[in-house]
C-alpha cells in the first residue's frame, strides 16, 4: 500500500480537470460513452483525493494532532464535499450540466490550497481542543454549503434569463428545473446559516474559554470576529426574510440572496488570510504578541508541497 | 414465399377516406377469422392506426392466396363500402417492396411525423391479434419479428426519435418541465374547452399534472372536459381569481382579443406573491397580452415559440433519414437474402432425400448380390456409396447458396425440374 503515499494533488486535480473538459463537450455533440467516462474520470479523482486527505489526516494525528492543520488543507477538505456534493448531483439529475458551475469552484479551491501552502497552519497546542474543531469543522461546511448555493443561484438567473428570453433549449444537456434549483438554494441557504452560526458561536466560546485559562484571545473588535458576525448577521436576516416573506421565496430573490451570501464569504476569507486568523497566536492580555509556530507538516509528508 | 401489402394512408388519403377503412379490434378479430375462412392457406395481418389501415397477406405460393385484386375486394366488403370508391387511395407492394414497407412503418419513417415511437407498438399489437388465432404463419412471424428488430436498431442508432415535434408535447415534455420539477402539486388553469385544449391536457396528465380547472364561456364545454381529466370547472367570470391562483396555464380559447390582459394581470399580481407561471397561449390569435410576458416570474408562451421548437426538431429528424434509410437498405437485404436460403430449404431438403434414397436401393441390391461380405467390407462399401453422393451434390448445394446471396431463383428453378423435385 506504500503507492498510496504517491498520490500527490497533481492526481486529483488533473482529474477533476479532465473532467470538466468532458463536461464542456457535452454542450457541443453527443457521445454515448462520454457519461461513463466522466464517472470514470471522477471516481478515480474522488478516490485520490479522499486518500489524500485520509493520509494528510493520519500523518498530521501522529505528529501534531491537528485535522486539515493549515488553510491549504482547509481548502481541499472543501473541494472534497463539493465532489461529493457534484456525485450525488450526477446521480440525481444525470442530464443536466451542473458539472460545467461545481467543477471549476473545486478547482478553483484546490488551485488556492495549492497557492497557500501548508506553511499557513494552524499552532497545534491551541487548535487541538474540541471548540475549535467544531469552530473550524463548521465553517469549513458552511462555506462548501455557500459555494454550492451560489452555484445554484447562478444556475437559476442563467436558467430564468433564457426562458424568459424564450431561447430554444439545448439538445444535448439541460440545466435542472427552476423549481428544483430554487428549493435546493433555500435549503443550502437554511444550511449554510446554521453551520456559520454554530462556526461564530464556537469560536466566541474559544475566545472566552482561553480569556479565562489566560491565554491570548482575539480582540472582540477584530476584523476577523467583526466580519463574521457581519457575514452570520447577514444569512440570519436573509433566512429570516425568506421564511417570513412569502415572496422572497420565489423566482430570483433566492438566487440573489445565495448569491450575496457568496460575497459575504469571499470578502471574509480574504479578512481571515490578512488578518492571519488560526495561523498567528493572538495577543495576551497585557503581553507581547508570540510569534507564529514554524509550518507544521513540510518536511514530514513526502506529497505536501507540489513541485513546480 | 410471397408476401403482399394492400392499404391506404395519410400519403394517399384522405382523412374521410382512412375512417371508412378503419378496424377497432373487435373488428380486426372478425376480419381476420373471415379472411382465414376464406383464404385458409394463407397469413395475414391487419394494420389499422388513425393514419393507415393495411392488409400484410404472406402464402408459400401464389396459388395457395389471394391475388391483391381479391384482397381489395375483400377489404372493401369487410368495410361496407364499394371497391370502386376506395381503388384510386389504395397502394400495393409485393415481396421485397412490400418487406421495405413494413420496415419503414414499423421504424416510424412512413408516419405522418416522421420518428413518432407509437407506431412500433400498434405493429406489435396488430401481430399480436393475428398471431390469438393460432394460426401457422411463419412467414409473417418472421418478417414482423424483423420489423421489430429493424424499428429497434433505428432507435438505437439513429436520434431520429429523439425530440417532441408536437406543439403540446413541446410545451409539456420541454418547456414545462424547465420551470417545474413535478405537476402533481401544481395548479393547471385550462382557459377554453376545445381540441387543442384536450391534447394538451393529455400530455400534462401524463407527465403527472393531477389538479386542472377549466373555464370556458361555454359551461357544457368546460363540464365535458373537466369529466374527462378528473378536473374542476370555474364559472368565467372567476377568470381573474383561477389565473391568480394557477401555476400553470393553458389558453386556447377562440377569442378575437385577449381574454386576459395586462391589467386584469396586474390587479392580481400581488396576490400571487410572485410564484412562477408558466402560461401557454395556445391561441391565434393571442388570448393573453404579449407585455404580460415582461411581468416578473411570468414565462408566457405562445404557439409561434413552440413552433419555432418544433420545426428544429422536426429538421433534426429529418436530417437523420440518411442514416434511417441506411439501417433500412441494409435490413431489407439481409431479410431477403435470408428468406430465399429459407425458400431453398425443402428443395435442398428433397434432394438430399430423392439422393439418399437412391443410394439405399443401390447399397441394398448390390449387398444382395455380393452375398457374404465381412463387417469390414461392407462398411467400406457403405462409406463409399455416402461418398459419392455427398461429392455429387456439393457442388450443386454451394451454387445454390451463393445463389441465395443475389436474391435470384434461376438455379432454384433448374434444380427442381433437373432432378423432377416438384415445387
């Protein structure tokens, strides 16, 4: 089983790559094969990927302790549930063409991993406690929940637009129907604002359990706590509206407010990597900053980094 | 083996014409027992579809069935209508004409819209019916089994199936089901009671829609309809409240101005709390105004859009004939190559028995003749005699094969009279 230690992320990206360029064809001409291809292709992908992380996981459990210890691993762990999300999507709207809008966001993901590197990871002796793993557990699925709702958000204007445009609809793929796209957002929209709002209150409880043991805590007017609460406050009040609202259910108000949700999430990770959220020690009360611990995992896993 | 086809259909006839040729089954069942009354060495089948109604008659010989004259006559009889007035739309084919033909229907290219799959089923039905008689037809059973094996590989390798060319099934099976994911929750207001409205209907209800409304200005209308798909009728000056409480609409009245226009929309508009409608207005001219279409969630469609759809569909068809056409040459050549090997059989069959016999007669007087013969001897004897025989007709079985391949019956023919083998 020592081959399974080779699979590097080159694997399952190229994979995931071949796949969406097999997903592009199918907008152009029919191929009885291609469908069996791209499950292929995916399985195979999904298989290195999942190894992978199974690996990083063990091998991190063995030294540090930490789950996913840096924000590069944060960010596969994100582009595994949006796989799995897109697998169970296959299996239950086969035709449609929701891999064209999942695929590039789980590139995209692996390509910001890859980009971050494992050196951005989190100090051990703080991240290794139970709230912070629910803390970061949390929001690593609510944001794989929030770029799902965005994909189908952006799969309901696109959709809406050209049937309001009357253009005729393609022969070789669909996308799924309005209705089902429009309760599938309001319910990663429900989700997604469950998941963060446990992500906020778990990390407010972090930071008060670690103001009482003495350790250093996070200011309550950081940009990171201040930005998520802005972030939790803003799915609140957009879940409330849409369970309230009978008419915000309906038609392109879901959509858009997926789709604002999404921007709220990007703005906030950027806040997060500036600020140097989970990677740096944050100040003790009255003392000096502690300077962040050297990476974690570089010279212990032979696939961490890619080359090149 | 003959096989023949007499019929008419919608390429010949008229819709008045095809009617008074037209079978239910209890009817088919009557014409076939009188027609194997009449005819007992004979096969038939009868087809008979809103657009065609055909008579496949199959005999060893011409002798054995009817001529395609006694076949008019008789399907006229049975018809209650003069030969005279039905001669000038009826169509014959013979043999492999006739094989082409039944591949053609079978396979959807003959039908009024070309890859319309309902056809392959009326055939197996009609097989079927004529197959309840028990009646020997190994002709028949073999060439419909083709025609089914032929329909199934268009199916498959063509995509000339693929796409509704139907304004309702479009409108249905297309456009509906991009807006919703199931009709059986969904309010279906049917404004107007006439045929359109019911085809409609039928297609909505066969893609699950379980709750329809209809509003005619006709109430009897609207009753008959409403019994018909299990639905409910609203009187029409509730016209207003059934489109603000409808998901999706289906207008087909024959009004000269819109019955519904953007203003009556506009009043009820906020009591739909903005859900999806998908209006067809099927009418012409327009039962709803066009600006309706601007309102928001409205997705208003009119006959002109789904036409569009179905000439794209019905082009994309047509552009897969070449390939259809193909799979047909192809059928039909191997259908008749195998049925003259078939043909050839009881004759290859009578000389190997006419040779077999005289071997026997031979082998017999000769053993008489030589008197004691050791085991050994005679089985060398016996090996010879089968020798000869089999290197005599070699040559004549190979040429006949080969003959098989063209389709011809010259050699056929020859060998029967050569060797007095009778037909």
């Amino acid at each position: 089983m020592n081959w399974l230690y080779g699979i590097s992320i080159t694997c399952f990206a190229a994979s995931y790559l071949v796949a969406f360029c097999l997903e592009l064809t199918r907008v152009f001409f029919r191929a009885p094969l291609r469908k069996y291809l791209i499950n292929g292709v995916i399985l195979a992908g999904f298989f290195a990927h999942t190894t992978y992380l199974v690996l990083q996981t063990q091998m991190q459990l063995a030294g540090t302790g930490l789950f996913m210890g840096s924000w590069s691993g944060w960010c596969f762990g994100a582009a595994w549930l949006l796989i799995v999300a897109y697998l169970w999507i296959r299996y239950r709207q086969p035709q449609t063409l929701s891999g064209l809008f999942v695929l590039p966001m789980v590139i995209c993901l692996i390509g910001a991993g890859t980009w971050l590197g494992p050196e951005l990871s989190f100090p051990s002796a703080r991240a290794r406690t139970v709230w912070n793993a629910v803390h970061g557990l949390s929001l690593l699925v609510g944001t794989a929940t929030v770029i799902l709702g965005f994909v189908f958000g952006t799969m309901y204007l696109l959709q809406s637009s050209r049937l309001k445009k009357k253009r005729p609809p393609s022969r070789l793929v669909r996308y799924p129907s309005l209705e089902w796209l429009q309760e599938t957002s309001e319910m990663l929209l429900l989700v997604s604002t469950v998941l963060l709002g446990v992500g906020l209150l778990s990390g407010i409880l972090v930071n008060v359990i670690n103001q009482k043991i003495g350790r250093g805590v996070l200011p309550w007017n950081d940009p990171v706590i201040i930005s998520s609460a802005i972030l939790f406050v803003w799915l609140l009040i957009s879940l409330l509206f849409n369970l309230v609202y009978r008419p915000a259910r309906q038609g392109r108000k879901v959509a858009y407010l997926v789709l604002t949700s999404f921007l709220f999430l990007v703005v906030e990770f950027a806040i997060v990597l500036y600020a140097g959220h989970a990677t740096r020690e944050p100040e003790l009360q009255g003392r000096g900053v502690t300077e962040a611990p050297a990476a974690l995992c570089a010279s212990q896993l032979p696939a961490c980094r890619e080359a090149g | 083996m003959i096989l023949k086809i007499i019929g008419c259909s919608h390429h010949q006839s008229s819709v008045e014409v095809r009617e008074r040729l037209a079978f239910n089954p209890q009817q088919t069942f009557r014409f076939l027992r009188k027609f194997y009354d009449a005819y007992p060495q004979s096969e038939v089948v009868l087809l008979s579809t809103c657009n065609r109604t055909e008579l496949y008659a199959a005999g060893q010989s011409h002798d054995l069935m009817p001529s395609t004259e006694e076949m008019e006559l008789f399907l006229a009889d049975s018809c209650g209508v003069q030969h005279s007035e039905i001669n000038d739309f009826l169509f014959e084919h013979a043999n492999e004409q006739a094989v082409r033909h039944l591949f053609a229907v079978a396979a959807s290219l003959d039908s009024m819209v070309i890859g319309e799959a309902q056809i392959l089923s009326q055939v197996k039905q009609a097989y079927r019916q004529a197959a309840d008689l028990n009646q020997p037809m190994p002709l028949t059973h073999h060439v419909f089994q083709a025609a089914i094996r032929v329909a199934k590989r268009v199916a498959s390798e063509t995509e000339i199936h693929v796409n509704r060319v139907s304004i309702p099934s479009i409108a249905v099976g297309v456009f509906a089901r991009q807006i919703f994911e199931r009709l059986d929750n969904k309010q279906i207001l049917v404004i107007g009671a006439g045929k359109m409205a019911d085809e409609t209907l039928k297609y909505i209800q066969g893609e699950g829609g379980r709750d329809f409304v209809v509003v005619n200005r006709t109430r009897e209308a609207a009753v008959r309809l409403a019994e018909k798909f299990n639905g409910r009728v609203a009187d029409w000056d509730a016209l207003s409240d059934q489109v603000q409480n409808a998901d999706l609409i289906v207008s087909t009245t024959g009004a000269s101005q819109p019955v519904v226009s953007l203003q009556m929309y506009q009043q009820i508009e906020r009591g739909r709390l903005q859900r999806p409608l998908f209006v067809l207005d099927l009418a012409m001219p327009r039962d709803f105004e066009p600006s309706i279409g601007e309102c928001l969630n409205v997705y208003l469609y009119t006959i002109d859009d789904l036409q569009q759809e179905c000439d794209r569909n019905r082009n994309a068809r047509v552009g897969e004939w070449p390939k259809a056409q193909k799979i047909l040459d192809q059928e039909t050549e191997r259908f008749m190559r195998e049925l003259s090997l078939r043909s050839k059989g009881p004759t290859i069959q009578r000389l190997k028995q006419q040779a077999q016999q005289i071997k026997d007669i031979e082998l017999d007087r000769l053993m008489k003749r030589l008197g004691e013969v050791n085991p050994q001897q005679q089985k060398e004897i016996e090996a010879s005699f089968h020798r000869i025989i089999n290197k005599l007709l070699h040559p004549p079985l190979e040429s006949l094969k080969d003959e098989a391949e063209t389709g011809t019956t010259g050699l056929l023919d020859a060998l029967k009279k050569l060797f007095q083998l009778g037909d």
